[in-house]
C-alpha cells in the first residue's frame, strides 16, 4: 500500500517535504519502532476517539496511551475509544491499526500531546503497517500548526 492517497495527498498540498521508511511488518506501534530502529518517543501514532460530536485524534507518541480522563477534562466532555469499524469507515484507505496522525488529510479535528515537541526527526504510520514517514521536526511542526497541544498522554509502563 505505502502511503495512504489521503495522506499523501495532503502532504504534497501543503508542501510537507518527508521521506519514506520501509521496515518489516509490525501490527503494534511498539514493535514498529523496535523494527525501525526509532525511540518510541519520536514515533507519533493517532488514536481515533469519539465524543459526542463526533472524532477527534489524539496524537501521542507511541511510548503513551491516551488519557481519556485528562482528553475529556480538555474536550469539557466525556470521550472513548473509538471501535475498530469506526476506525476502518473514518480511515477507509489504511490498513486497520495503521492510521496517520494527521488529522487534516481525513478532516478531523485533533489534539496533540505536549511531549511530541523538540525533536529532529518525528515518524508515524503512513496507511500500512510497513511503511513510514519521516519528517524533520520543522517540517512536523509546520504541519501541525493549526493542533491544539495539551497533556493527554500517559506514559507505558
């Protein structure tokens, strides 16, 4: 599959300059970073949550969870995972579990954990669980402009 045409199509909308990474196929974000050789703190990864308007990513690193209570306290609303077939309709050009942490290129709204910031080099799932995208920490940023930040990650034990 490589990149998600949703994905990639925002990308190259927006100018967004990344590479892409091959690694072999992992089906949790944890062993795709061991497979790529990447910190889980630098692999970002969207975690589909519903509300009661509708989704909002979360975007955490792949060394968090969401913290449903302290998303809710920011949303002033309750929120839970969403289930995996709403998952497959919202994200209907990646594989299940492969979902990008861009929220633009499915026309959601987003919330960006805090620790995502200050590094060189951030990745994340592009559509597959093969393939990944690279971008320059700039580059994330740039992207990410519009993504409100809060603390809404909680550290794996």
């Amino acid at each position: 599959m490589s990149i998600a045409p949703s994905l990639q199509k925002y990308l190259e909308g927006r100018d967004v300059r990344y590479d892409v990474v091959t690694h072999e196929p992992t089906m949790r974000s944890s062993a795709t970073a061991e497979a790529g050789g990447i910190a889980e703190d630098n692999l970002a990864k969207g975690v589909l949550i519903r509300r009661k308007d509708g989704y909002v990513l979360a975007i955490i690193p792949t060394s968090c969870h969401v913290s449903l209570d302290a998303l809710g306290m920011w949303l002033q609303q309750p929120v839970g995972l969403a289930s995996e077939d709403e998952v497959a309709t919202v994200f209907a050009d990646c594989a299940l579990g492969a979902i990008p942490p861009v929220a633009g290129a499915y026309g959601l709204q987003a919330v960006m954990d805090d620790s995502l910031e200050g590094f060189d080099d951030i990745y994340f799932e592009s559509g597959d669980h093969r393939t990944l995208v690279r971008l320059k920490g700039r580059e994330f940023h740039r992207l990410m402009a519009d993504v409100p930040h809060a603390h809404i990650g909680a550290r794996n034990h």
